[in-house]
C-alpha cells in the first residue's frame, strides 16, 4: 500500500501562514488577512523592520540566557504575547480557549478580544492560570460596557486593554466584497441572549457585516475623559490600545494609562498610518519609564521582536501569527507558533551578544539612511 506524504513541517511563521491560506474558508481568511483599504499599511507594517539592521557585540559570554520579563508585576518567560484577535473559532472549533491555553501553557500573556466566539467564562475555565488581560471597546450603552468590565474582573483577567483607534471600523475591501458576516453557527459569545449585541455581525446588510455592527453599537464620542470613566469602577489596570503619537502617549499618562500598546490595529484602521515599528521610538524618548510600553504590528520572526525590544518596547503581541497557528492544529499549533519565534529570539539574542532582555539595547539596532 502506498503510504501517505508525512505533513510538511513548520519550521517558520511564514509556513503556517502558507498552510492556513490553503485550508481557511475564504470569508474567514479574508477577514483575518486583509487590511484597510488598499493595505499599504499592511504591507509596511512588515516591510518596515528591513529598515532596521542589528549591530551585534562580539565576544560576549552567551552560553546562559534569560528571556524572562515582568509585565505589569506578573513574570512571563518571554516577551511575546497573544494580541486581541476576534472571533477566533472561524479559525478553530475551540477559538479563543485554544489561544488561552497555549499562553498558559507557555507562561506568556493572552489578550481576549471583546468580539470574541468564545465568552469571558469560558476562557477563564479552559485556562484559570493563563495571565489574560481583557480588550474593551465602548459601547453606546455604557451599561453594557461595564457590564462586560465586572465580568472580566470576576472571571480573573488582570488588566483591561483600552482600543482608542476605533471608534468605527476601517473600511476592508475584502470583507466587502465578500459581505463578510459571522458564519451562522458562531455567536458574539460575550452578548449572547442580548439581541442586537450578540446577532448584528452575522448581518452583512449588503456590506461588511463587521462594520455594520460597529458603526451601530460602538461609541463614536469615545474621549480622554473614558479612561477616567472605566477608572472609577474597575480596579484593573488599564492600557491603551492603538497609540502611534507621543503627546497621546503622554496624554493617556495622564489620565490614568498603565501601560501602552503602540498598534495600528494590525493595519485595519486607517491605511496610510505609520507602521508601529517606525513610531515606536519616538514614543520611548517621550515617555521614558513613566509607563510599560508595547508594540503589535507586523511581527514575523524573532529579529523583528529584537529590533522592537532595542527601540523601547518591553514586550511585542502576535496577532495574525497566532490565528494561522490556530488554523493548523488548534492549542498545539498556537504553542508551536509561539515557540518557533520565543526559539528565533533566543538565537537572535545570542549571536547579537544579549544574555537578557535588560542586555538588548537601542544601539543594538540602526537604520541606514540608505534603507529609509
């Protein structure tokens, strides 16, 4: 009997992103994959990490290494998490609580999305010892908002992520095109039984049904003053989601910000904005240590996450990454993601003369002015 080809190993991110736009229905892969408009933004959220280049010391004792941070108190034995993806069961029956467990299962950080098919209890049970934070939007009804605030408190999630880049969606042309809607058997998990909230994205009106929902629920006066708001009933920490200025930077410090996430939203939002890597500097110099800073946004390989710690950030977030991880083979191809680019920082740090995160600094990284 003929056997069976064995099943192509994963040796890069590159590869289960290949496998998942093999497998993926198009309406979900379209989603996860496209960008705002005509994606410039997508494609330099990438291309701009080759402006950068590494300048390694040599002659350096590397033979023992530590990768290990803390993060808002809490130790994490590498600086690369899980960023806020939604509706992550079009990828994977167990969605967002395969993503949990991976981050469990690696002593890393999970970032829940508010739209998400898996619910706040839900995730909590399948990981009660992941370290998870929870990202809000804020909806028209603040009482819904709160609402989901308390649940996440209750439920053990660790600090809140503030989204301040969407007040409504970017416009996606793929989702568009293929009048994007929640395919019928998922649920906004976190709404349902509350009608409007739980049913709208799985109604494309024409349109993208994502957008659709947005422009109909979330609050387009979102202001400084709602981070006052969410501090005067949640102890959580909060973060800031979505940051690519300094003076908002400093302005969120202000008003009670805990930490920040410099993000584009993954290139979704507004195409034309700077990729996260380029703007991430600039905010260091501005904030200093007055706060943790992070990045998301186009994050392929370890040296990218090197280049993004020697710039000033404390710890990078994988989105898409993490979704075609998912695709593959569910929790395990989360933790094979994760490992894979935990294993390339660990050599990067290695052969550029880091023993520790606290070794890796900004002149470890350089942009020609030939490659700007």
């Amino acid at each position: 009997m003929e056997s069976k080809p064995s099943k192509p190993s994963m040796t890069c991110l590159a590869d289960f992103e290949d496998h998942a736009y093999q497998i993926l229905p198009r309406n979900a892969l379209d989603y996860y994959r496209s960008g705002a408009d005509h994606m410039q933004t997508l494609k330099d959220n990438r291309r701009a990490y080759q402006r950068y280049r590494i300048s390694p010391k040599m002659l350096v004792d590397v033979s023992k290494r530590d990768l290990s941070t803390r993060i808002m108190g809490k130790r994490v034995e590498f600086p690369i998490g899980i960023a806020p993806t939604a509706m992550q069961r079009m990828a994977h029956p167990d969605g967002e609580c395969a993503s949990a467990r991976a981050a469990q299962e690696l002593g890393t950080i999970f970032i829940m999305s508010t739209l998400s098919t898996s619910s706040i209890e839900e995730v909590a049970q399948a990981a009660p010892q992941a370290t998870k934070w929870f990202q809000l939007y804020i909806y028209k009804d603040r009482e819904v908002t709160k609402k989901l605030v308390l649940r996440a408190e209750k439920a053990g999630f660790k600090a809140l992520v503030l989204t301040v880049d969407a007040p409504y969606f970017g416009r996606r042309l793929a989702d568009v095109r293929n009048q994007f809607e929640l395919p019928s058997h998922l649920r906004m998990a976190n709404f349902v039984g509350l009608g409007d909230l739980e049913t709208k994205a799985g109604q494309s009106g024409g349109g993208s049904g994502i957008n659709n929902y947005v422009a109909s629920l979330f609050d387009q006066s979102l202001s400084w003053q709602d981070v006052a708001w969410l501090k005067s009933f949640s102890q959580l920490p909060i973060i800031l989601k979505g940051i690519l200025r300094a003076d908002d930077a400093l302005t969120g410090i202000q008003y009670g910000a805990s930490a920040i996430i410099v993000s584009n939203h993954g290139a979704r939002q507004l195409d034309g904005v700077l990729a996260t890597i380029d703007v991430l500097s600039s905010i260091k110099e501005a904030v200093g240590d007055r706060c943790e800073l992070y990045l998301d946004g186009g994050v392929t390989q370890g040296t990218d996450v090197l280049k993004a710690l020697a710039l000033g950030a404390k710890m990078v977030f994988l989105g898409r990454p993490v979704i075609w991880g998912l695709a593959h083979s569910g929790q395990s191809g989360v933790e094979q993601t994760l490992r894979l680019i935990k294993g390339e920082l660990d050599s990067a740090m290695a052969l550029s003369g880091c023993t520790t995160l606290k070794s890796v600094y900004q002149d470890l990284v350089i942009c020609p002015k030939s490659l700007m």
